[in-house]
C-alpha cells in the first residue's frame, strides 16, 4: 500500500486528503488486484510529459504503436487509434447496469459520448475492461503466461531490485537484484522490455521478457 502527498483538489473524503493505493505483489503486480479498469490517460498527459522531458517518444503519438500492439479491442473500425489481434483482449462486460443511461444523461447535458481509450476533450463513455472470454484477463493472463515455458523466459520470484543499470547515460542493459541474501547482476544482450510496479520500482518479482540473459553473482 503506498500513499500519496497531500491532493489539492482530490480524496476530499480521505483524511488528510491523501490517496491510498495499492500494489499487487504477484506474478503481473498490481494487474492481478481488483477489477482494472482500462483508461490509457488524457492525450495531454503524455504530450506534456514529451516537453518535460524533451523526449517525444513520450507523447501520445509517441506511445500510440505501443498501446496499439497489445491491444485487441472489441470495437471494429477504429484503426488509427486502436489495435486488432493483439495479446489484450478489450471490451464491456456482459451487464453493464445503467451505464447507457448514464451516457445519454450526459448527451442531454451537453457531453458528448466519445472514446475514453481515444483522443478526447470531455464527455461520457462505457468503460472498457481486459476481459476475454468472459473472463477477467490480467497482465499475466495477457502477456507471460503464454510465454513462460520458452527457453529464453526466465521468472525470478522474491527477488528485490536494487537499481536498474545503465551505459551510456539512457540506455538500460539489466538489473542489479537480491534474492534470498545474494545479489545477482541480470543483463540483457539483446533488445528487452521491463515489466515493473511504477510506484515502488524496488518491490516486484523480476519478470523480464528478454530474449538472452545472463546471471552473474556479486
């Protein structure tokens, strides 16, 4: 459980108004908890993080492809911002309530009925969750469990990472972790994506999706 600093305008009901959040500590973190709700984010968040950090990567259209990749949304048609065929499966659930009701109270109040995974300026929409099959589907379910039984994919569980190692200013080659009293050196050879908790970088199981990597002691 991790808590945030103070909010100036939000968690009005919490003492101090501050924000309780959790964080998962399985296989898939925070992804295995409750119901996941699937919203990227405001298009000018990530476009304002591109002028924090000078990088563009970081903007909407810079994320896009990525979201894109992953993503296997229910909703036909849509290919300039959504993705088809992809490992996470995205959609409404079978008994929504009175979600459309809610919408078109929206529309009468002026609020358009518009994409929440979409770019958007405001208006009111059906959340979408990762649900395949009818079933609840986690990051795990979604992206390593298919995977784990390759030779190349290696899980090392109850290991805490110290920090993540760097060459040549930016570019990440592996983690130094320890696990069970050792400290091991974890690097990756080729290219590689990193799977992490983004509120508390040092307490997740290592659950790298590298192609070739190599375990060194300290």
């Amino acid at each position: 459980m991790h808590r945030t600093v103070a909010q100036r305008f939000g968690s009005l009901n919490s003492a101090g108004q501050l924000s309780s959040w959790s964080t998962g500590l399985g296989l898939g973190r925070t992804g295995t908890l409750n119901l996941m709700i699937h919203l990227r984010g405001h298009r000018r968040d990530f476009d304002n993080w591109a002028r924090l950090t000078g990088d563009p990567s970081w903007s909407w259209e810079g994320v896009l492809p990525y979201f894109k990749n992953y993503e296997d949304y229910e909703i036909p048609g849509d290919n300039v911002n959504h993705g088809y065929g992809g490992d996470l499966r995205v959609e409404a659930p079978d008994w929504i309530g009175r979600a459309r009701d809610f919408v078109e109270a929206g529309r009468e109040m002026g609020y358009p009925n518009v994409d929440l995974n979409a770019p958007f300026a405001e208006g009111f929409d059906i959340i979408r969750y990762p649900i395949k099959r009818g079933v609840r589907q986690s990051p795990y379910k979604a992206f390593l469990e298919p995977i784990r039984t390759r030779s190349s994919v290696r899980i090392v569980k109850y290991a805490h990472v110290n920090k993540i190692l760097f060459r040549n200013g930016n570019i990440a080659y592996g983690v130094e972790y320890d696990r069970h009293g050792r400290t091991f050196v974890a690097e990756a050879r080729r290219s590689n994506s990193e799977r992490r908790n983004c509120f508390h970088t040092q307490n997740f199981d290592v659950e790298w999706r590298w192609s070739e990597i190599t375990f060194a002691r300290i």
